[in-house]
C-alpha cells in the first residue's frame, strides 16, 4: 500500500522544485552566452589556403597562372613603352573570409543571432517553468481531497486559447477596414 505524502513531504518537494528551476533558468542564461560566444567565434573565424589540401592546391594553380600573366604584361608593356612603374598589374589572392569580411554583415548577422538565441532561451526558460509548475501541481494535487478542488484545477485557460494567432488580413481590417 502507497503510503501519502505528508504536508511536510510536499512543501520540502515544492521547495526542491523550486530552487532546480532557478537553477535551470541560470543554465538556459549561461547556455544562451555561450550560444552567442560560440557564433562569434564561428563568425570571427578566417581560413588560411594551407590548412586544406584542395584549397592548397587551388592557390597554387592560381600563383601560377598569375606568375605567368604578370610576365606577360611585363613584357607587354616594355613592348609598349610603358615604363614599369607606370605599368598595370594583375593579383590574386586568398581571401579567409567570406560574408563576415564585411563589417555590415557581421553587424546584421549578430543581430539575428542574438535574436534567435533571446527567442530560444525564452522558449527554455518558459519550458523549465512548465515542467516545474507541473511537477509543483503533482505535488499539490495529491493532496487535494474533493473532486471540486481537482476540477477547479482544470478550468484554468491556456494562452492560446487567450491569445489567438495574428493575420495579415485581421490586421489589415483592424487599421483599415479592409478585409
């Protein structure tokens, strides 16, 4: 036979249930820095053509052909006339970056980071509350005695059924009267 939790019991569970959901919630802060250090580093990374065999061989190829085309217009321009330090030139070379070169870019893309990582800290944050307020009501309820007490816990109404999704058309009608 189960034996009943005592109030003691459940207060000292509640308790418990409490101080692990402050506990996750500082997880889910820490968790969304390392998140955005994590992107940082990902963003502030630069490849350098010698840590890849392929990317290796493709500059080398490069180098070459550019060797070859600055002779050509060396000895071009001295056909020309052209005195050398007057001449046009040609280059190549590696880039290790793409996007992220761009000061602009990296501004915008933190930004959406940043905003993705506020959206799922909060989802986290709200998840850890749930489960803590479900396993807080399992404790609680066990030590309800009426029906009406336990039916009163089910008429409680969710946030979606408070708060329903936006359209653009229901927008549209609320500033215009369009529909």
């Amino acid at each position: 036979m189960t034996e009943t939790m005592t109030r003691t019991d459940r207060e000292t569970l509640i308790k418990i249930a409490r101080q692990r959901e402050r506990v996750a919630k500082s997880e889910a802060k820490e968790r969304a820095a390392h998140l955005l250090s994590d992107f940082e580093a990902q963003m502030d990374r630069r490849y350098s053509y010698d840590e890849n065999a392929v990317w290796e061989k493709a500059t080398e190829a490069v180098n070459a052909v550019v060797a070859d085309a600055k002779k050509a217009i060396a000895e071009e321009c001295r056909r020309l006339g052209i005195p050398a330090e007057f001449a046009p030139g040609i280059t190549a070379g590696w880039y290790g970056r793409g996007r992220n070169a761009s000061k602009s870019e990296r501004v915008e893309m933190r930004r959406i980071a940043q905003r993705q990582i506020d959206a799922a800290e909060k989802s986290a944050r709200t998840a850890i509350e749930r489960r803590s307020v479900e396993i807080q009501e399992q404790i609680m309820v066990s030590g309800l005695t009426s029906d009406d007490a336990r039916s009163f816990l089910e008429s409680m109404p969710s946030a979606d059924t408070l708060m329903p999704a936006l359209t653009v058309d229901g927008i549209k009608a609320l500033i215009g009267g369009e529909a």
